[in-house]
C-alpha cells in the first residue's frame, strides 16, 4: 500500500526500456549509459518509496550524424511494472528540440486532462523538456521538479560556430525556463545554486542501485586489472590515466577501458604500442559490472580543472563503490565529505597524480584492499540506496504539493472573505 501523502509522479525525461536503448544507441559516438541508469535509478527510488510513477521518455541519443537514427519512432513501452510512453521526434539539429518538445507537450497534455498526477518530475536540462513543464504548470495545478543532473550548453571539442551559437541560445532558454519550477533535485549544491537559485531543493549526488546476481569475469591468473567505465575522451582525463598507467612498471597490470568516445582510435594505437593496455570494448551493463567487480582499482581520472566540475558528481563513482572494489579518483569538489573514507584521490589530477594514487592501492595487502571495498559497498548500498534516496525524494516532493495545496487554500478562502 502507498503511503497516503506519497505524491502521483510522471517522469518526463530519458527512461526508456533497455532494449530500445540498445537498439537506438547503436553505432552512438558516444553513449549515455549513465543517463539510462540513473533515470531507472530514478523510477525505482520513487516506486520503492510508494510513488505510483509514469514515464513519458525519449531516447538518449547524440544528434545526427554523431548517431546514425534520423527518425526515432514513439510507441508504449513497459518495464520493471512501470507503463511509458515513448516520443517520436527527429534526429537533426534544431529539429530534434523542436520536434521533441511538441511530443512531449502532447502527452503531458493528456496527463493533464486525466487528473491523475500530483508531480510531473523532468529529468536534466534539456530545453524542450524544460519547458513542456513550464507549459504544464502555467495552471498552477500540477507542481514541475526539475532534477539537475549537469549544467546546460557544456561545449564539445567537435561542436563549431554553430552548434555553439545554439548552446548559447540553449543556456539562456534553460534557466527561463528553472524559474518556473516548483523545485530541484540536484546532483550539486553550484547546480542549485547557480541555475534554480531561491527555488525549493533536495541535494542527492546520487542512486546506488546495485545490479542482480553478478557473474565476476576473473582476469588470468597472476594479473591485476585496472578499469575505466564510461565516455572515451580528454575532458573526462582518459588520457591522462593512460599516461599513468604506463609509468607503472609491473607487467603483471593491465588497462581495461570500457566505453566510446573521441579518443577510441588513439586508445587502440596505444594498445598496439603498450600491449597490458587492452583496445577500448562497449558491453552491456550485466557484463560490464562482472568485470569491474574482478578489477584490482576502479579509476575516475576527470580533471578538476574544468569550469564544469564544481557543477558534477560523476554517477559512476556510486556504481563504482557498489563493486566492493577500491577506488581512485580525482578529488572533485561534488564529492561529499562523508565519502572520504572510502575514496583514495589522486593528488594533484596530473598522471603523476593518478600514477602514485594507483600505485599506492596496488600496494596495499590484499586483505586490508577487501575490506576496504567492503566498507565501501556497505556505506554506499546503505545511505544512497533506494529506500534511502526514494524517501528523500518521497518526502521532498510531499512538502512541495502539500505547501501547494495550503496556499490555494488560503487563497480561495481569501478570494471569498473579500
């Protein structure tokens, strides 16, 4: 049974079911697994907290040609007992939001009509999105949350004049539109701060939504791995762990690196010239965490350096920890105090910095290196699990539309004494 103030939630965003997902992302230069799992992470936290929750979604894919999908079909989907609707829109620049926007709105519309929703959740700053909602709440009727997972208008290497001007004109379009939201949900407090500020927020860095039975994909005896998960490319400092991996001397290591991104081609060469480097590999999630599990250090090697930082908790640190694996990572300023303990940082971001950090765990005693990933697993399964997280957002989301509710009481009383 839901508790009785357990608000009514459509999550207006990116959830969509794995295999369209799969499907739609194939052959992506650079692929949103992190959106596909937190957004799910979203779903169950909210569900195991007893929100009835519905999806109206679009699939995570870079624009065309950066994905090979022009047309992206919409259709009902389901999911871990979760109904969804899935938008259709078009897959070019300028047409994508346009496009998107006017399936969106189409369904909230008819979210609308129903009556059924207490909340309609959007997840990220994506403008068309962003402002369905400000449509939608225009009547005052129905409370729009905005979950800030990054900033909005992040430049790519590869984006020209432009594709920039349209970022530019997105920022702007992007923070019109927070400052008619009820409230945030922010990955950090610079994200609330800076984009939704005097707005109602919950701080959560995070999900921890550790996968089923996992099968550990052991290395061959006698060598110790070390794995990278996700976007292949200098921003988020994968050439700078392979810099360091290569001043380790020990040829019993070996470099595992796991995603897609523009340093995919250089990675290969760089196997071919340093052969405990592995080729750069894409696998889905079950396997994917089969081999982080049987890795000696999990590394999140992002400069600190970057204006973006202050605004990010790299998602993958949770799924890391989750592992019972020791991690390294930079010491980025999202990352709250209480996961210290449970952190070895790479002081400075440099190689060299990443080099003594990985060389500083693979020294450690292998019984002393368990129980620190254990320490680690248990703390983040415990405090950023979904019942924890999901009665955060349960609670948060309550006080926003029972305060609403109040004042249109007050106000209706108002309007007739006078």
């Amino acid at each position: 049974m839901n508790p009785p103030d357990a608000p009514r939630v459509a999550l207006l965003g990116f959830t969509v079911a794995d295999e369209e997902f799969a499907s739609a992302t194939a052959g992506d230069a650079l692929l949103a697994t992190q959106t596909h799992t937190f957004a799910w992470a979203l779903v169950r936290s909210l569900t195991t907290a007893g929100c009835p929750v519905r999806l109206v979604s679009a699939v995570p894919v870079s624009t065309y040609p950066r994905n090979p999908h022009v047309l992206l079909r919409g259709g009902r989907f389901r999911q871990d007992g979760v109904e969804g609707r899935l938008l259709g829109f078009v897959n070019l620049i300028g047409l994508k939001h346009l496009t998107r926007f006017l399936a969106a709105r189409r369904e909230v519309a008819r979210i609308l009509r129903e009556r059924h929703t207490d909340v309609l959740v959007v997840h990220g700053v994506h403008s068309p999105f962003l402002w369905c909602g400000a449509w939608a709440a225009r009547g005052g009727d129905l409370r729009v949350v905005v979950v800030l997972t990054d900033p909005p208008g992040v430049a790519q290497p590869t984006d020209g004049g432009l594709v920039r001007l349209l970022r530019g004109l997105d920022v702007r379009l992007v923070r019109a539109a927070l400052r008619r939201c009820a409230g945030v949900v922010a990955l950090t407090p610079a994200l609330a701060d800076d984009l939704a500020p005097g707005r109602p927020r919950l701080v959560m860095e995070g999900i921890c939504t550790p996968p089923g039975p996992v099968t550990p994909s052991p290395a061959p005896p006698g060598v110790r791995e070390i794995a990278y998960a996700g976007g292949l490319t200098r921003a988020y400092g994968v050439d700078r762990l392979v810099t360091a991996f290569r001043a380790l001397p020990d040829p019993d290591l070996r470099l595992c690196l796991y995603g897609r991104g523009d340093l995919t081609d250089w990675l290969n060469v760089q196997a071919v010239q340093d052969p405990r480097i592995l080729p750069p590999t894409v696998l889905d999630r079950a396997e994917l965490v089969g081999r982080l599990t049987s890795a000696s250090v999990l590394v999140n090697p992002r400069p600190v350096d970057q204006g973006f930082v202050r605004y990010s908790f790299p998602s993958k640190l949770i799924e890391y920890l989750a592992t019972g694996v020791p991690v390294v990572t930079t010491r980025l300023p999202g990352i709250p105090a209480d996961y210290t303990p449970w952190l070895r940082f790479a002081e400075p971001d440099t190689a060299e910095g990443l080099r003594a950090a990985l060389a500083s765990v693979l020294a450690l005693p292998p019984d002393t290196a368990r129980a620190l990933g254990s320490q680690a697993a248990d703390f983040v399964r415990t405090s950023r699990g979904p019942a924890a997280q999901g009665e955060r957002m349960r609670t948060f989301l309550a006080d926003l539309v029972a305060g609403a509710r109040a004042a249109d009481r007050t106000g209706s009383a108002t309007a007739t004494t006078g």
